[in-house]
C-alpha cells in the first residue's frame, strides 16, 4: 500500500514544531530515545504527547483511506443480532 506520510498538526507552538523538526532528524528509533532520554522530564513529556498527535494523525489518514470499515461492521452485525 502506497502511504502518504505528509501529516499536519495545527495549533503547535514554536517550541513543539522545533521538537517535530529534530524528531524527524533521526535515522533511526534508537537515536530518538537516545536522544529523548537526554531531555528534562518535561520536554519528554512534551516529545510523548508529539508522538501521540502523530499516530492519531496517522491513524486518521488510514481511516479516511478506508472504503470498508469490518472491523464495525462485525460489532454492528452483532448488536443487529441481539436485537
């Protein structure tokens, strides 16, 4: 599957797109922990939600690249079924 990895994540602070521009300066996730460990306790804190924003964005873009959803059809069939 072809993925398109231009994400956006508005209402960042200054701060935070400094902290997305060194993230995706690493090679590899061995460097990025390497590097986030060298932070004080709140720029990790800050790093961890970053992350966060970043898989639900991709999250969200697999979801609008759905056609099908089965995963809710099969709950829906079943919530069909005990009524």
């Amino acid at each position: 599957m072809d993925r398109d990895w231009n994400i956006t994540i508005d209402g960042l602070n200054q701060q935070q797109v400094q902290l997305l521009d060194v993230m995706w300066s690493f090679e590899d996730s061995v460097s990025f922990l390497d590097w986030k460990h060298t932070l004080n306790s709140d720029l990790r804190k800050e790093v961890d939600v970053l992350v966060q924003l970043i898989a639900m964005e991709m999250h969200e873009k697999e979801i609008q690249r759905m056609e099908t959803y089965p995963d809710a059809e099969k709950i829906l069939k079943k919530i069909a079924k005990k009524t």
